[in-house]
C-alpha cells in the first residue's frame, strides 16, 4: 500500500490521547465474562452493549497529545511512520464514504479517530486496550491502541502489515456507516451465536471495508483531483483477508481454548470474515453486504 508523497493529510480526523490517562475501568455484568470480552470486541462494536463501564458516561482527556499534528503532514509522512497512515487512512476511508453517501443522496457525518494507550474515556464508558479496537456510537468515535497491530501478529497469528492494519481501520468505519444508516439498531439483544445479530453486523462492517479496499485508489481527494491511495497489490489485499481470518470466532476459540463453540460467536468465522470483505472488495457495492437479508 502506497500513499501519493505529496498529498497533505488531515489530522483534524484524529486525537492524539497517547500517554494520557483514560479514567477507571469497571468490567460490569451480563453473560459476557473477562475472557469472552476480549474476544468479543476484538474489533468490535459498542463496549457498553456488552457491560464495559464507567458508570459517568462522559468523556476525559479532551485536550490532545498532538504528535500527529505535528509529524504527520504529507503522505510521505504516512508512508514512513504507523500513527500517520492511520491518520492517511482514515481520510480515505472517510473521504470514500463521503462521496458514496453524497452519490447516493444522502449525508455523510464525520467520525474522529481516537489514538489511546492504556485505556481511554468515551460516552460509551472506559475500557482498556484489552478490548481492542473499537467503534462508540454514543459519541461516533473509532478507538484504537496501536499496539493492538503487535498483537495482530504475534498472538493471533496474522501476517500483519500496513494493509492489514488500514482493514481493521476500516472494518470499525464500517460500524459507523452502520450507526448513520440504522443498521447497528438490528443487534438488539441477538448478540450471540453463529446466526446472531452481532455477527451479521461484524461481517457486514468486513464487507463495507471490502467496498471501501475496492474504491481506496479510485477516489480522489477533495480539491486534489489525485487519490491519496496510489497502489495496492495483490499482496496487500491477501494480508487483509488473512487479518479478517485471524480475528475468525473459530480461530481465535481453536487458540484460546482448543475448541470452537459457534454458540458463543460474536464476529463470524475465519471464512465467513474472508468471504464478506472479499464480497464487498469484488464488488466494490454497499449494496451487496446485506448480511442481514
């Protein structure tokens, strides 16, 4: 995956809360036990439909670190260093969504990206790096410690890469556009299961990543006329669908615990993951992610 040297990057979509302090995490009831969380949000959706907590609602460490602000300016810049592709692909990805929205009549609302280390703050409680990355729709965020890609790797197995990490970016703006379409609203208590709302919602939000992989270098930016995106190969594609296959229920069960219980899947398959952001990449329609039909 190649950035355009030359185009400037917008860190306005991205807090920098980096060695700041997120507040206390309290772990709250329901079904869901420690193990199963971390499972659950790799990835995931909403910590608070699943009993993350502060118990205040609110929000800490407003005020930014702003490394990003400060190193990362060109996409030369993003080319070099981890924190400024994040911020690269966040402004494609939201530039993607932009457009298509704008095609399709509708409108678009921005979500910042939210780098943290430790634990973090939103209206959708505290929770710690522990979970992984996620998407508060109560404050339409995507959250992320970047220390989560190490993890990507050396826990779960995938082969990681710069790819990789912009399909996890990508697979959490997906929740949002399913927060702004409505969709999101389906779960309801159905969090559970190979058949469950929660895992519809996980592989459609694979699928929406896939749509956006299909467009990346097809999309020009906003009064540039270029994508920021200039290249992306085979190799890529190949290390997002094997980081869409690491996070896979039965995987990561087969590694946790030496068996797979579908039962108690929150995200889909290894295969089921793979298939749905290939769909979408093949593609490249929103339209065909109905994973709910």
């Amino acid at each position: 995956m190649q950035f355009d040297d030359q185009a400037d990057l917008d860190t306005s979509q991205v807090q920098d809360r980096r060695g700041m302090s997120g507040g206390k995490v309290a772990l709250g009831g329901g079904a869901v036990g420690i193990v199963g969380l971390i499972i659950a949000l790799l990835l995931g959706v909403d910590p608070a439909t699943l009993g993350v907590s502060d118990g205040g609602g609110g929000t800490a460490g407003q005020t930014t670190a702003g490394q990003v602000q400060d190193t990362c300016k060109k996409g030369s810049d993003a080319n070099q260093r981890q924190d400024c592709r994040m911020v690269a692909v966040v402004n494609s990805v939201q530039n993607f969504w932009q457009n298509e929205f704008t095609r399709r009549a509708g409108a678009y609302r921005p979500a910042e990206t939210v780098l943290f280390t430790g634990q973090v703050s939103t209206a959708c409680g505290a929770a710690s790096s522990a979970v992984g990355p996620f998407y508060c729709p109560g404050d339409r965020k995507a959250y992320f410690d970047l220390g989560f890609f190490n993890e990507l790797s050396s826990r779960f197995g995938a082969k990681g890469g710069p790819f990789a990490e912009a399909y996890v970016v990508a697979h959490e703006y997906g929740h949002h556009i399913q927060n702004l379409t409505g969709q999101m609203k389906k779960v309801g208590q159905d969090r559970q299961g190979a058949n469950s709302g929660s895992v519809k919602l996980e592989l459609q939000a694979d699928c929406y990543a896939g749509v956006w992989a299909y467009a990346a270098t097809r999309t020009p930016q906003a009064g540039t006329g270029r994508p920021l995106i200039t290249s992306l190969t085979d190799a890529d594609i190949a290390a997002g669908l094997d980081a869409a296959a690491a996070v896979g229920d039965d995987r990561i069960q087969q590694q946790a615990q030496g068996r797979v219980n579908p039962e108690s899947w929150t995200h889909g398959s290894s295969a089921q993951r793979q298939q749905w952001f290939a769909t979408g990449y093949r593609t490249g329609d929103m339209a065909r992610c109905d994973t709910f039909g």
